[in-house]
C-alpha cells in the first residue's frame, strides 16, 4: 500500500480512537461506506464473534450466507498470537456489548 494511502488509514484509525461518541464514529463510516460495504463490515464481526462462541463454520455459512474461504480467513486471524480480533471480542465481552445470538 502506497504510503499516502499508509497515512490517510493512521490518521483515520487516530481519530476515531480519540473519540468518544459511538453515534459520531457511525455517521462518519455511513458516509464513508456504501451501504454494501457497512454489511460487509458488519458480518465480518458476525462471523469472528460465531466462531469465539464455538459455532461452526459450516453452520455460519448456512445461517449467514458467508464464503468458507472468508469464514476460514476470519477464523486464522482470530487464532493468531496477539490477534486484534480476539482483543476487541474480549473488549465488547467486558463492556458488555457483546453480540448476542
């Protein structure tokens, strides 16, 4: 990735860690996403919190309608050493903002 684009990402990722408004950070990615994009983004979170609940893959797929290709890519990253998808998972479950099935 060109690093323009390197720092356009940091200086995003800087403020919307610096705010505190969740109703803020939504509009701002409602305008920066499609609408496509939001669900997107929105059944990938889905899918790494199914599977730290143990469901399987094949029943994600079914109940979500997601790839196993993009369930299986969900499923290493969760796995990984110092994974940042397991530090937010364990930070909605202390917030209490958990996704609920």
């Amino acid at each position: 990735m060109p690093a323009e684009q390197k720092a356009a990402l940091s200086q995003m990722f800087e403020l919307i860690a610096s705010s505190a408004d969740s109703s803020t950070i939504a509009e701002f990615f409602a305008c920066l996403m499609t609408p496509a994009e939001l669900k997107d983004l929105a059944v990938r979170w889905i899918l790494v919190n199914e599977i730290d609940r143990g469901t399987t893959q094949r029943e994600i797929a079914k109940r979500y309608h997601i790839s196993l290709c993009k369930i299986t890519r969900g499923s290493k990253e969760l796995k990984k050493e110092g994974s940042a998808f397991k530090k937010f998972i364990e930070m909605a479950k202390s917030s209490g903002s958990g996704q609920e099935s």
